[in-house]
C-alpha cells in the first residue's frame, strides 16, 4: 500500500489544483513537480494536493479538523503564513502574530493526535517587489520563529524556504522566481521542489524514504 504525502497550505501550493477537476488533481506548481520526481525514484508514495487560495493558519486548520484527517496522510507538509501577514495589515489586528502561532500549533497537534502523520514544515516566505512587500519581511521573520520552535517541539522535519528563496532571488534574479512578489513562476517552483527534496528525501538501496517513512 502507497504512502501518502499530503501537502495543505494557500494558493502557492494549490497553483491552480482547485481548477483542475480531475480527481487527483495535482496542480502546476511545486506538487506536480515533487510527485513526478517521486514517481521517477519511487513507487510507493501517493501524492496528494490540498493547497486553497487565499488559506491563513485559521483556514488550514479549520479544514484540516472538517476534511483534511479523512485522507489518513503518512506525511503531512504545511506552507502557511503570507495570507496571515496579509490579514495582520487589512485589519490591523494587533493579535495576529499570536493567532497565528495558536493556529498552527493547534494544526500540528490535531495532526499528530489523529493519524500520527510525520510532519514537514515549510517556512513561509516573499520577495522585495512590489515595494509594499519589504514591510512583510519582519513578519515573515517572526513567523518562521515560532515555526522553527514548533519544529523543535514536535520533531519536524524542516524546509529552510526563506534562506533557499533569498539565495536563490541572488542567484537567477526575483523576475526569474515570481510573478507578483509571492506566486512563483515555474523556476521558482522548480527551487522549491528542490528544496524540499533535498530537506526531506533519503535515497535508499530500494528506493528512498519521506521524513522517515
């Protein structure tokens, strides 16, 4: 029986999956790319993509306590975080650092306690154009904080995107990577599934393993 790799998180994870009708609808971004990559080394995993548009913390846990815990995922991988920044700055909410943090612990403890799923957590991240997004970046930072302690706590495993992004916008430039600051373009989907299999993926003499599994 396949393991599942679930991956949940906003629209840079959907990319464009919720437009697709087909029933293991992948999207065009970094899941696409990570299940054929999968499919090339391995064939005991199943992919699957359950990325929405516009999710904060707050969204992804509330569907994964409503849907999410019915797929029985081996693996589970959160990208989350931007849309919260987003809300912090369209509602002056003064909370909004704290509300995130309790989110997403809440997230990662219903995780644990209803499938004993693996975790992979993957830091939240943005660019520097448009000149609003500069702003983001102390936020972002604080975020990725409090996620390295949950990783920490909760024995994660852990996709450094921010550093692997700035290093990456240095290297091929920010038009290379992304189409308004945040969406990647498929280069940029590109560093980000390598990213994560090179954080994540041990290559074995039968195969490889997910975050151990």
């Amino acid at each position: 029986m396949k393991k599942r790799l679930l991956f949940i998180g906003d629209s840079i994870t959907d990319c464009d999956h919720l437009w697709d009708f087909q029933e293991e609808a992948l999207g065009n971004g970094y899941v696409r790319m990570i299940a054929e990559y999968m499919e090339k080394i391995s064939g005991n995993y199943e992919v699957i993509n359950c990325g929405f548009n516009g999710f904060t913390s707050g969204d992804l846990l509330h569907y994964w306590q409503r849907n999410g815990k019915a797929l029985r995922p081996d693996v589970v991988t959160v990208l989350v975080g931007v849309n919260d920044i987003a809300e912090y700055f369209d509602m002056d909410y003064r909370g909004g650092l704290w509300r995130f943090s309790n989110n997403y612990e809440r997230l990662l403890e219903s995780i644990v306690a209803e499938t004993g799923a693996r975790l992979v957590l993957m830091e939240p991240f943005v660019f520097t154009r448009p000149e609003y997004l500069k702003e983001w970046h102390v936020y972002i930072r604080e975020e990725i904080r409090m996620i390295q302690g949950m990783a920490r706590k909760y024995r994660t495993g852990y996709v450094p995107l921010y550093d692997g992004m700035m290093k990456a916008r240095a290297a091929f430039g920010e038009d290379a990577l992304t189409v308004d600051g945040m969406h990647l373009t498929e280069k940029g989907n590109e560093i980000l599934a390598a990213l994560w299999t090179q954080s994540t993926v041990e290559k074995t003499e039968d195969g490889c393993r997910v975050c151990g599994v």
